[in-house]
C-alpha cells in the first residue's frame, strides 16, 4: 500500500485498511440514516406542494417564467410548510386543505391565525395554478350565466378588473357561485384580503363566501417582476391565460 510518496511499511498497513473499512461503514451508516430522515420528513408532511401541470414559462409572455418558479416554488411551499408546521401533531392534519379552512373554529386559538393564513395560502395557490392555461374557451353554460348576472362577458370583465385593481394591498379577486336559501345560484365578484378565500364561509370572510371558480392572486409577488406596480396590466394579462375549462367544470358542481 501507498500513500503518496511514503510507502508504509508492510507491518502497518493492516492499520490503514481497516481504518478504511471504518470511514466507509461510518460514511454507509450516515447516507442510510440521512436518506431514512428525509423520507420520514416527506411522510411527516401531511401538505404537499403540488406539481404544476405545465412547465413555468408555458404562460409566456403573459406570465413569466421567473415569477412563476418563484412564486410556486417559493411563496407556494412557504405556506405548506408553515401550515404542517401549525398543525404539527393534530388530527386536522388528515382533512383536505379546502375542507380544512370551512372549519377554522376547530383549530385551537393559539394556532387560528396561522391556520387561516398559511392554510388559505396553500387553498388559494392551489387553486390558482389549476386556474391557469392558454388557448381555452368558455363553455356555454358558463357564458350563459354571466351574461345573465353581469349584463354581457365584456361587462363581467370590466367589473372584475375593476374590483381586482382596488384590493388594498395583497389580497385576491373572485367569482364565485352564490347558492341563496330562494332561487338558484348566481354568479358574484368578490374580493378577499390576504389568503383568505371564499370557502371560508360568512363567519370569516362575511359577504365574500361562496364556491370559487375563478381567482386572482394580486399580491405583488404574483406580478411585479413583469408588470412593477402596474397591476392593471397583470389583470388584463389575465385574461389570456385563464382556464376557461376548469372554471367551467367547477360551476357544473354547483349549478
């Protein structure tokens, strides 16, 4: 055996080989207990991030490929650790995030606030990135229906911009479908402060309770890296990425 240019003697070397031995049994032991912790981590996280079912620059150039990665990658995962953080050995860990925050009077004082936010964060973002694709239509029975409750589409997106525009500060802009104790459901703008979000029910959100099926983020960090601080341009830019599929498929739920 050789260690350079120093030969070490024959008598020693049996020294050295089982000194090698050891560092590759230690070095075994620590990849097997690191691999076991982040798998136990990954299972100890009752909330996921979920994957986006597009790659981050297919919304170009309506929205950028940056703000995209960093606003799921980074804002998105924020909240869903945050939120296994608050819920940390609590059976309310099992629900469903949506189901999670219709019963925010089930979570213990001290951890309401946290619950609220970073639980609506995961809900709103969640929703968002399904919300979003290029190239799809209305359906029908959708256009229908806001003609009906909005006068024309061009009327719908009018308000909707305009209610979007004058969140103060973060928050997000809504349709959701309202289902009145008399009469059938109806379509309502709404808008939410910070990450709560319709499901929430009145006893939150008040007036903005209802089903969502179309939102937008309008916190800065959801546009300023393209748009600055022209949020009505990020609005309108909106528009050209909506998935008009998916807000169908959610009003069939409920109409």
């Amino acid at each position: 055996m050789q260690l350079a240019n120093f030969t070490i003697p024959l008598g020693l070397s049996w020294m050295f080989s089982s000194a090698q031995t050891r560092l590759e049994s230690i070095q075994e032991t620590f990849l097997t207990s690191n691999n076991a912790t982040t798998a136990s981590s990954a299972e100890n996280m009752a909330y996921q991030l979920p994957s986006l079912p597009y790659s981050y620059d297919a919304l170009e150039p309506h929205f950028d490929a940056e703000t995209m990665e960093i606003h799921h990658s980074r804002h998105h995962q924020t909240y869903v650790n945050s939120l296994n953080a608050a819920l940390e050995g609590n059976e309310l860990r099992t629900l469903a995030v949506d189901e999670l925050i219709t019963k925010l009077d089930q979570v213990a004082p001290d951890k309401q606030t946290a619950v609220r936010n970073h639980g609506g964060g995961h809900s709103n973002h969640s929703f968002f990135w399904r919300n979003l694709k290029v190239g799809t239509t209305i359906p029908a029975e959708l256009k229908a229906a806001i003609e009906r409750d909005f006068g024309s589409l061009e009327a719908f997106r009018g308000e909707f911009e305009r209610r979007a525009t004058t969140v103060f500060g973060s928050g997000w802009a809504w349709l959701v479908v309202k289902k009145p104790t008399n009469g059938g459901p109806s379509l309502k703008i709404v808008t939410t402060k910070d990450q709560d979000s319709p499901l929430m029910g009145e006893a939150v959100v008040g007036a903005a309770s209802g089903f969502p099926i179309l939102g937008l983020d309008v916190w800065e960090h959801a546009y300023y890296l393209k748009y600055r601080n022209k949020r009505p341009d990020y609005i309108k830019a909106f528009w050209e990425v909506v998935n008009w599929e998916e807000a169908g498929r959610r009003f069939g739920q409920v109409s």
